[in-house]
C-alpha cells in the first residue's frame, strides 16, 4: 500500500480539541492535573462521544496533548495518572475503529524553534517522544504520531507570519522545526516493536499553510512521513474574529475571490507533495460559526474538503467544543447529548469521496 492510499483510507477526520491539549504556565500539580480535561467548559470525554462522531462518519480521531503540566521532574517524566487517562482515550477510540492521530499540542514554552533553545528544547520534546513511543510500539499502523503541533516563534512578530527564509531569525527557526522533526523520527524509528514502520506526521512553522509551501521546508526523508498542515482558509470567513474589520459571514462557491485562496492553497500541497506521492494531512481546519450562517459554513465545507479530495488530501475538522462567542465557533457535535445540530455541513465532512492518489 502506498503512503497516499493508506492516508485515502483515513477519510474524514475530527480533533478532540480543548480537552487533554488544554494548558496553562503553571507547574505540576497531583490534586489539579485532571481538572485540564474540563478546564476549557468542555465535558469529559467519553466513549458514547467517540462512538457518535465514528457512526456519524469520520473514520480518523486526532487527540491532541499538552504535556508540560503533566511532567513530575527535570526528566520529564510524565504523570501516572495523565498517562493513563490518555492512553485509555487512544485505546478506546482504536477499539471502535477510528485511525488515531497523537502529538505534542501546547508546550511552546518548552519547545522553541530557535538556535539557543534547539537543545533544551529536544530535552523536553525528546523525553515526551520517547514515554509515547515505548508505550505504544506495539499498536498497529492506525495509530500515527505527530512531532508537534504548531511549532513556532510565539509571542513574537514573526509568530504567524510566512516564513522568509531570508530573514535571520526566521530562517533559525525553521531550521530548527526541520531538526525537531528529523529527530523525532530518528527517535521513533529506533524505539522498536511496529515504529519501525508507522506513519508519522511533521509540521512546518506554526503548521502555516504559506510556510508548508516554501521551498526552503523540507520534511524528514522517510517514506512514511507525512506533511501536517492547518489552514483555516479564507481567514475573512473561516477564522477571523466576528466583529473584526476583515470578518465576513459570506461564503459564495461561484465567487473567485472567495475560492482562489483555497484553490491556490491546494495546488500548491498538490505540485509539492501529493503529485510526488508525499502524503498530506490537513490536522486542522474549519469554518467558525458566525452567528448563524450555516448555508455559507455548509458551500464552504463542501468546496473545503471536494477540492482537498481532488488532490489526493484528507481533512481533521478542529472541534473546540464552542458553539456561539466572538472567535473560533468550531463545535459540530452537542457533547453532552451527542446531537449533530448542523446536518448540512455534516454531509459534505463525511461524504464519501474519491481521492486523486497517485
């Protein structure tokens, strides 16, 4: 099977988003650890939720994992408990069939793509890496790993911006992810049992849609690396805070100046990647709901993900849990009572579709 038909086979995927990935600045602590999974409003996870979402048609489950609250010493060892508690969330999402995506989510401050914190950085990301890949070497090929989240210069200008390789300091930072990511799979391919062969998922800066596409971004030489990218794609309509002045709530399919960005986007993972047959995963995704416009939301789905089919690419919708506010309105799924309250942007996730492969 070649990389692109396996990753076809994942078909439409969803995050479990702000529950184990939730995190602060703050050190371990025994008596709050567990109080992360709800400290985002968002309930427990439970089977009936994940068993809901895989009836409902998503056959891939990206459970993202902020560990840096969870590390008991300057070894970075992780937590008993917190390990236990996620291993029975990826146990239990592959015992009902799910593809299982795992990762290093929000740990920026301990993972920093600069040349002065290059080691002490792999310090921390190596030490995660290692705990994971001991621990789930024997799984089969439906369990991936993922180095990192979107690794960045947080907090500074640069933090969102296209990398330039020109530029100094952003040139040392995406050398940096490219030795983050070449470690990381050095790490799990020496780890035994079936790492040997899994699929493995990398980033560039900030997983930046433009950053992905610069020829200066090269992913690690492995015939099971996957390129992992987010693209919250037009930002106007998918991702900018309602109310700001470039929001709009309007999506039109048969308007140019509302696809092309997505269009360019796609061809460019095509001409890089996918016609090479370089498997890519969009990790994240979605379109923010803005007070209603779910007929806008459900063309933009529809378009979203039919054009990503088209160039041989399958899509992670980010689900945060959040339904109405000011910014990110990504829910597709009630989690308590385990309703789809949008059945027309449901459709087109979960549509079957065939993919270009190569």
């Amino acid at each position: 099977m070649s990389a692109l038909t396996f990753t076809a086979s994942m078909k439409a995927g969803w995050n479990l988003g702000n529950v184990f990935d939730s995190a602060d600045g703050k050190p371990f602590d025994a008596e709050r650890e567990m109080k992360y999974l709800t400290s985002r409003n968002n309930p427990v996870w439970s089977k009936e939720l994940f068993k809901a979402v895989f009836d409902a048609g998503f056959k891939t489950i990206r459970l993202p994992c902020s560990w840096h609250n969870h590390v008991i010493n300057e070894d970075y060892d992780i937590s008993p408990a917190w390990f236990s508690a996620y291993k029975a969330a990826v146990d239990c999402a592959l015992n009902i069939g799910f593809y299982v995506i795992i990762n290093i989510h929000h740990d920026d401050e301990f993972v920093v793509p600069t040349a002065e914190k290059l080691e002490s950085s792999w310090k921390f990301m190596g030490a995660i890496w290692r705990q994971l890949a001991e621990t789930f070497k024997d799984y089969d090929e439906k369990l991936l790993f993922e180095s990192l989240n979107e690794p960045r210069l947080k907090g500074t200008e640069y933090e969102w911006k296209v990398i330039d390789y020109s530029n100094d300091t952003q040139k040392a930072a995406l050398d940096a992810i490219m030795t983050y990511n070449e470690r990381f799979v050095k790490l799990v391919r020496a780890s035994g049992g079936n790492n040997y062969r899994r699929y493995l998922l990398c980033p560039s800066h900030a997983a930046n849609a433009d950053s992905t596409l610069i020829p200066e971004f090269k992913i690690p030489e492995d015939e099971r690396v996957i390129v992992s990218v987010h693209a919250y794609i037009p930002y106007p309509f998918a991702l900018a805070p309602i109310g700001s002045e470039q929001a709009t709530d309007k999506f039109d399919p048969a308007n140019k100046k509302d696809t092309d960005p997505i269009d360019k986007f796609m061809t460019g993972l095509y001409e890089k990647y996918t016609s090479k047959g370089i498997p890519v995963i969009i990790g994240e995704y979605g379109a923010s709901n803005r007070g209603g416009n779910t007929e806008a939301r459900a063309a933009w789905t529809e378009y979203y993900v039919g054009k990503a089919a088209s160039v041989g690419i399958i899509c992670v919708w980010w689900d945060n849990g959040s339904f109405d506010g000011d910014y990110e309105n990504f829910a597709i799924i009630r989690r308590d009572n385990l309703e789809f309250p949008y059945p027309s942007i449901l459709a087109p996730l979960v549509k079957e579709r065939l993919l270009t492969t190569v």
